[in-house]
C-alpha cells in the first residue's frame, strides 16, 4: 500500500488481510509467559487476541471528511481513543495476574495522589475485584517496557505501538 493511501480497517473486506496491516508479523511465538515480579505481586504478560485490536480500530475509525476544519482535532482524538482501547485490552488480556499484594499500601499511595489533584480514580469501582486489579496493573506493577514486551508477544506494529503510548 503507498505511504498516501490510507487504509481503514474493514476497507477491502478481508479480516486477514486487515491483521496484517495491523500488526506487522513480528508476533513471538508461543512460548511461556515471561513473568513480571515487582511490589509484592507476580503477574505473567501473554499476547492479546487479534480480534480485539482490530475491534479498536474499528470503533474509534479516522474520520472521513478530509476537508473539515477540526479534520485533524478529529483524526487526533481517534487515535487517542484507539489507543486507549489497546491499552486497556493489554492490561487486562495480556497481562494475567497471578499474585496480588496482601497488602493495600498501594491502594493508599494512590488514593494520596488522588487527593492532591495528581491522579483521578474516580471512574473506578475499587470494591470490584477486575476494576481494583487493572488498576494496580495500571498504576503500580507495569512499566513501558512491560507493555511493550505484550505488544511485542501481540506483534503490534510500531503506528500501534505509539498509539499506545501516547495513551499512557
């Protein structure tokens, strides 16, 4: 595909086909999790389905209307969106934790930043276990690198990589 096409998902029809332009062919092979120990807790980072990247993509599409003024602020936002998508799908598929920490120290470091204005947990359900967990994974236990190892074990390309970044 030339550098100026641009390629949406679902264009030509063929999920294979759009996988692939997804990520680019570099997934590792199946092998046993690498295993992620730090702040007490132990966790194991797995690839993500392909179905669920391709479903970003899908639900957050750059928009259509090239000549509009907000065009960019548009094309921006759906990207941020994609990736925030690819990012929660990381925490929660890619990385299955294994070992949580007895203690909820974290939860009250957190809970401080929160009140100086650093940090928002508001939109969480802490009572709930998923919610309470990919928080921890969120905040405390994975780093960059980490997510990059998953994004790596998924075979994400670069473009999708840095989206995920930039949703950090």
């Amino acid at each position: 595909m030339a550098k100026t096409e641009k390629w949406t998902p679902g264009s030509d029809g063929d999920m294979i086909d759009d996988l692939a332009r997804l990520m680019d062919g570099k997934a590792e092979e199946p092998t046993a999790p690498e295993i992620v120990e730090r702040h007490g807790a132990r966790a194991e980072l797995h690839p993500v389905s392909a179905g669920m990247i391709e479903d970003a993509y899908e639900r957050f599409p750059d928009p259509e209307d090239k000549e509009a003024e907000d065009y960019a602020d548009r094309q921006a936002r759906a990207a941020y969106e994609r990736g925030k998508i690819i990012l929660e799908a990381m925490l929660l598929f890619g990385v299955k934790l294994v070992h949580m920490p007895e203690d909820a120290r974290w939860l009250e470091n957190l809970q401080f930043m929160e009140r100086r204005g650093r940090l928002d947990l508001s939109s969480y359900d802490l009572e709930n276990q998923t919610e309470r967990e990919f928080v921890f994974k969120r905040y405390v236990l994975l780093t960059p690198l980490d997510l990059l190892k998953v994004g790596r074990k998924t075979g994400l390309d670069q473009e999708t990589m840095d989206l995920v970044k930039k949703a950090i």
